[in-house]
DNA sequence: ATAAATTGACCGACTCGTCGGTCGGCAAAA
DNA sequence: TTTTGCCGACCGACGAGTCGGTCAATTTAT
C-alpha cells in the first residue's frame, strides 16, 4: 500500500468517526440544537477539525442520513437476497425492516427533521437520496410482489404501486409506534397490517359485491415516478 | 354585551390574527427559519406585540398547531355525523381526511418538524396534542369499524387496532406523496389502498391455507394505549 | 546520519450577524 | 387622569464558520 492510500485510509477513519459522533449528538439533540462543537467534543477533536471534512453542517448532516440508509439498503437488500420462495423472503424482508426500526427508534426524531429539511432545502440532494432509498427498496417489493403473484398467492394487483404502498404504511406505522410512545409491539402492529392486506377485511358475502370495484383498483395501481 | 366582554372578544380576534400569520410564516420557513419579527410584520402588527399574546416562540407553535387539529377534528367529526350508513361514513370520513391533507400539503414539513419537536421536548403539552387528536379520529374510526361489522361488511376484527393501524396508515401514505413530490393523485392512492384492505391481495386458495394464523392476528389486534 | 526545510492535519480563540425576549415610553380609550 | 394596548429600539446569548498558528511527520539537503 502507498503512503497517499494508506493516507486516504486515514482520512475516510477519520470522517467516519465524525459521522459516528455526529449521529450520536444530532440523535439526542436534534439538527438545530446540535452545535458543531458538541460533536467536536464527543469525537474528541477540534471544532476545526471538523471543518477540514465537512464544509457546513447541511453536509455533515446528509453525511449521516446517507450512511443510514446505505446501511438499510444493504441490510434488505442482503435479507431479500437469502431466499428464494417469495413468502418467505417478504417474511424476511418485514423482519428486517422491523428489526431496523426498532434499533434505530431513538432517531426517529431526527428522521423526521432529515424529511422536513428535505422538503425546504434548496439542495436537491436531500430529497434525491430519501428517492433513491424509496427507489431501491419498492424495487426489493415490486420483485417480490410479482414473484407471489407468479405462484398464486397474490391476486393480479400492479406490483410497483403496491410495493410504494407499503413503504408509506410501513412508515406509517412506525411513526404512529414512536408516537405512541411505543406502548405496543412494534413486531405485533406489523403482523396484524399483514393480516389485513393478506386477507381483507370484508365478508365473503361483502367482497362479492365489491369485487368489481376492487378488482380494477387493485390493477390499476396509483403510482407515478415523481417528475 | 358587557365591555369586558367586547374587549376579550377583541382580543381573541387579535391572537386568532396573529395565529394566521404564524400559520404562514411557519409553513413558508419552518419553525426555526420563521423570525417572530417576520411573523409580527406579516400580521402588520409589532413585535412586542406578538409577545403580548404568547410568551414564547414554542407557545406559538403550539397554538398553530392546536388550531390545525382543532379543524381537523371537527371536519371528521362532522363529515361522520354527516352519515347513518356505515359504508357511507366510512367514505365520508376518508374524503374529508384527503380534503384536509390536500389543503394542507404546503405545511407537510412543518407538520414534521412539529413531530419532532413533540419527540424531543421536556413540554408534554406538544405529545398530549397530538394523542389528542389520535384518540378523537381512532375512536371515529373504530366505531365505524364496529358498525360494519354489525352490518356483515367487515369481518371479525380488534376495532380499536384496525382503527389505529388506519391512522398510521393514512399519515404513511401522505407523507410519501409530499415526499414523492406530489407527482400522483393522492385520491388515487387512498382508494388503490381501501381496495387492498378491503379485499385483501390473497388468492382464495391461499387465504384458505393461512385463514387460521390470520383470523386470529385481526381477531387480537396489537394496540395498547400509551401509558 | 543528522539537520534543516516543508508540509498539512489539527486546533480553538475570535468574529460577526442573528434573533428571542425585554422594557420604557407613547397614544388612544375610558 | 388613569388604564390599556401597542410598539420597536435595545440587549445579550449564541453558534456557524474562519484563520493564523502549532507541531509532528516526512522530505530534502548537507
């Protein structure tokens, strides 16, 4: 290894412990309440410092969203990886999903700072990684979806637009649980979602009636690519 | 009417006018962007002034935020009173929570930044609003949940549950289209998502081999209040 | 081999604009 | 004359980002 490699190794360590301090101070004291000199100090280094590896605070800030949702990414995408019949790596797929909120429930906080900040930023790259995670992770669903229709255990349903569709419940829910103050179990809420989208609510008799309705809906999907 | 009355009267118009005014320059800048001057300017009014109606920034917030679910409960509330039948209620309630969520697109990220502030404030006031507000629309929710039942639409299911998992549900799809940048019809996705629901996306084949494991899950359901 | 020179990572005191909140005074109403 | 509501100049804390200086490691010169 040359001297400039192992160099640019010691560099990328260093940044890395910088993003580690800077999720653990963003974590517990939100983005504006979080001073630069904080994580400084927690990662034992000169505010300075910080600066020769981040320019502002927006960067250091996407730094750790970004490494966040690397790692979810790479968490599903590895979990959906080892099965093969499509029940079981949903099956999978959910429990790793749960699993990653339930480790990461003390940032939801700051989950929610990163979408609004996203949503009012002039900088575009914000909403583009929150995308291209979205993106990644309906393509994780569509895959399945598909898969369970080829084997008969989903009925014809547009596989893209329900696979973004249970992105937004699955956000959904753990909003609602963090909200609550996670009085119930998360894993619990999730079962019971499952049973409700297997199996439906109505009656025999009742879905009968519906059926036409429904059947349209459920082919016809709702999703558009944002611009 | 007495003088104090007239004077107090006034004096609600005042703050209700000053709210107007935090309402827009919140959800134009956010909470920590938003300048009480900014706020007291668009009022047309001065800045010792706004400070003679709320004591500080955070009572501001509250109060906007209070006003948005004050209105949104009573729009729910109403839009059920609206209807006997429970299917039609049921529409009736889903039509006015996209009514609400499309007007109030532009302060999504305000609504988000308010969630964490909820989170992370020593204020309890800012987390008991928003269990407020849940409570109020799950027990809408769950008494429909309950007629339909008794109607033979609905099969047996933890009203209560089914009701809350449709809040997060609700929140989970709005959010992802404000994040997906608004680039479908939000109507569109709320029906795609009662079809799925409602029908459920199994084969009858299928929901016959996992009708046990199923039943009981919406038979339990998984919500408990939160302490 | 040793000294001198160079580099660049690191640092934290400092700057400077910002903004929540205060307060003394003013003007209109009572 | 007193009270009430209103105002905006002022204050002081605050924190992002800067910058000149330090020092240890590396390179070059002797």
């Amino acid at each position: 290894m040359t001297k400039q490699q192992e160099a640019s190794k010691r560099r990328d360590a260093k940044r890395e412990a910088i993003i580690k301090a800077a999720i653990h101070i963003f974590g517990q004291k939100g983005f504006h309440a979080a001073k630069i000199q904080d994580i400084a100090d927690f990662a034992s280094i000169g505010k300075g410092t910080v600066y020769e590896y981040f320019s502002t605070k927006d960067e250091l800030f996407l730094a750790v969203y970004d490494k966040w949702m690397d790692d979810f990414e790479a968490q599903m995408t590895a979990s959906a990886a080892e099965h093969n019949n499509p029940v079981s790596k949903a099956d999978a797929l959910i429990d790793t999903a749960i699993d990653f909120y339930e480790t990461h429930a003390q940032y939801a906080a700051i989950l929610l700072e990163f979408w609004a900040h996203a949503l009012r930023s002039d900088d575009k790259h914000f909403l583009e990684r929150i995308r291209k995670m979205k993106q990644t992770l309906a393509d994780l669903g569509a895959d399945v979806t598909r898969q369970l229709k080829k084997v008969r255990a989903f009925t014809e349903v547009d596989a893209v637009s329900f696979s973004r569709l249970e992105l937004g419940i699955s956000d959904g829910i753990f909003l609602q649980w963090i909200l609550d103050g996670k009085a119930y179990s998360l894993r619990d809420a999730y079962k019971f979602r499952q049973s409700v989208i297997g199996s439906g609510l109505m009656t025999t008799a009742f879905r009968k009636v519906m059926s036409l309705k429904t059947k349209k809906h459920l082919k016809e999907g709702f999703w558009k690519s944002p611009e």
